[in-house]
C-alpha cells in the first residue's frame, strides 16, 4: 500500500511530497509553528547595480550556504536539557508521592473506605440477623464502652 505524505509550511516555505509504503493512511502533516524547526527557503538576492553577472549568481548560492538549514546544535541542546529536567521532576514527584506513609495518600483513602464498607456491611448483617437498627446498634456499642449514658 502507497501512501503520500504531503508538508506545507507556509507560503514562504517549499512544499515537499514523498511517496513510501505504509501500512495505514497519514494524514497531511503541518510544520510546527517554531521558526526554528522550519526548513528555511533560500531566495535570490537582488541584483545590484553595475555588478557583473557571474558575481550574481554566486550571491543566491552563498546566502544559501550562509542560512541555517534546519534545526541547530543549540537549539537541540536546548530541547534536551529541557527534556532531561522535566523528567527528573516528574520523576522526583512519583518518588515523593510513593514515599508518602501518613496523611490523605491514595493508598491511605482506599484503605480507609475498605475498613468502612467492611463495616457497614456487617452493621447491615447484624440488623438482618437481631432485627435491631444500624443507628440502635451504634448507640448501644457506644453505651457499652461507656462513652454514653442511654437511660
């Protein structure tokens, strides 16, 4: 299967097309908006006045040779040291995140909510079985410990 990728960056940017085999349709693909990952266009200088013409048309091929053709070193570096530090923050914050024993965790949610349905669950058992309330259960356990005086 042949499909064709075609990539427009602009009216003052070339339009490149390329046939190769693929296994699924790609779609048109836009450059990014960063100039500096744009393939710049060499375009002919003017030509100046009372010059000779070979000296002419040696200008448009050194102004090509001076533009950058491409992405920089630098700008790489850039990117990768960027790269590097966001990965090492988002490294850092699972770290911290895993190493977290008290307070409101995930881990220490879930738990939490697990001791609570266990509970109501067996509140709702034990109403079932003695025909007594969930809320009648609660104040008679709270009469037992002595936290409260019922009569």
């Amino acid at each position: 299967m042949q499909s064709t990728l075609a990539l427009k960056t602009g009216p003052a940017f070339q339009v490149a097309t390329t046939v190769r085999p693929c296994r699924r349709r790609l779609a048109a693909v836009q450059a990014s908006s960063d100039p500096l990952l744009q393939k710049p266009v060499a375009r002919p200088a003017a030509p100046a006045e009372g010059a000779a013409a070979a000296p002419a048309a040696a200008a448009p091929a050194a102004a090509a040779a001076a533009e950058p053709s491409g992405v920089t070193i630098e700008y790489q570096r850039q990117q990768a040291k960027a790269m590097r530090q966001y990965f090492q923050n988002l490294k850092l914050a699972e770290t911290v995140e895993r190493s977290k024993v008290f307070g409101w965790t995930k881990k220490n949610e879930i738990n939490n909510g697990r001791w609570v349905m266990m509970g109501i669950a067996i509140g709702l058992m034990t109403e079932y079985a003695t025909g007594v309330s969930f809320i009648d259960q609660l104040k008679l356990m709270a009469s037992y410990m002595g936290l409260v005086d019922l009569d």
